[in-house]
C-alpha cells in the first residue's frame, strides 16, 4: 500500500512518539523501534503518520526521510507542501549501526543495489541495479560487534543493510539479510543526527538523538 503526500490518515491519540525539534515549518520526531512511518496492509493505526495527524489535525503527512519499522531515530516531517520541497534538498543524516564481526577502521561501499527478482520487499547487490554508496568509520568495538557511523552518498531502500551484509558484516538483529538475533530482537540501525536548512531562516539545523539501549548493550566492555 503506498500513501502518496497528500494524504489525510486517520489520527491516533492514544500513539505517541517522542519530538525531538519542532518549529512552525516542520517536526522531527525520534522513532522508537517497532513504530512504521507509514500504514500498510498490517499497520493500520499505528504509525507515525497517524500519529502527526493526531498532532496536527487537517495536514497530510509529509515524511523527508523514511526509516524503515525496525529502525529507531530521527525522522523529518514537513508541515506543508513548500516546507517538504525545500527540505528534500537540504538534508543529510548520520546513522549508527551494530554489526557483526570487526570492520575495518573506515571504508565505501560503493555497490550497485536491484531488487530480488523473487521479492517485492528484499534488495541484493545486483550489476544491473542502481548506483549505491555508503561510507563507514568504526567508532567502537566489542569481541563480536562493530559500532558503525554511516554516512550515505545514495539513498536506496534497505542500503545500509544490503550494502553491510554484502562485505560480511551483518547488522545484529537483521534476519532478513544474515543478522543474527542472539543479542538484539532488532536489525541494530539507528538514525542519531539530521542536518537541515531551515526553510524560513535558512539557517542550518542539527538535531541529534542518542544510541538506543539495545545498540550500546551490544558494547558493554566494548574497547
């Protein structure tokens, strides 16, 4: 089911999702694990879009970015449709991701990702998909897991995931593409920091939000 941008969802009072910066323009809410940004065949209710149109009643929800259910952090709404235009131009996010084994200390991977021919959900590394890239540096390590900070030149769907399963190391959590849920009961990915233009000052705004729990305990006497 694809919600276009100018739809009305039907709001839920009763889902609330924590702000993390809010002004006349636009909103940034920090996702909990497990909330989907937009309903589908078995979310209907429980999104965050039902959630911005309880807030706000009569705007259509206008997500900048999209995080997928299972990953937690900060995703950008625009109150209107000239707030939404400017945004979609004048943002960058930085993610953090647990993932198997030891990484290198920094890295690209630069992967052209497609769709699996068999699937209408999972993507591969595929020469015939689309330019993908994503940058890497290992901040933290433990005896089983690497603490990634991501920054994407690209955004495909699932491109952190598909592009770190591709070199071997997995997101902990992330069964769909070799994660292994000993530790976490979630693919370990989340969106710590958005950079904007303001769209009426123009000034440049940072928000950040914290590791998850779930994340840092995979690090407990990590070195």
């Amino acid at each position: 089911m694809r919600i276009t941008d100018d739809k009305l969802l039907e709001p839920n009072p009763d889902l609330k999702v924590p702000i993390a910066f809010e002004n006349e323009s636009l909103i940034v809410f920090d996702k909990p694990s497990g909330v989907p940004v937009h309903p589908s065949a078995k979310h209907q209710g429980d999104t965050l879009g039902n959630c911005f149109s309880s807030m706000f009643e009569g705007l259509a929800f206008r997500p900048v970015n999209r995080l997928d259910r299972d990953t937690s952090g900060l995703c950008l709404v625009a109150k209107s449709t000239y707030s939404a235009s400017l945004l979609q131009k004048n943002f960058s996010k930085v993610y953090y991701a647990g993932v198997h084994g030891i990484t290198d200390g920094y890295g690209t991977i630069d992967a052209p990702i497609a769709r699996e021919k068999e699937s209408i959900i999972t993507r591969c590394v595929r020469e015939d998909g689309q330019k993908a890239v994503t940058h890497y540096t290992r901040i933290l390590c433990s005896e089983k897991y690497s603490l990634l900070e991501i920054h994407l030149e690209t955004g495909r769907t699932h491109q952190i995931r598909v592009h770190l399963s591709h070199i071997g190391h997995a997101l902990a959590g992330d069964d769909l593409y070799g994660g292994l849920r000993d530790d976490i009961s979630r693919q370990a990915l989340h969106c710590g920091e958005l950079s904007f233009s303001d769209p009426v000052s123009g000034k440049t705004i940072t928000v950040k939000s914290d590791i998850p729990d779930d994340i840092r305990k995979l690090f407990s006497g990590g070195n």
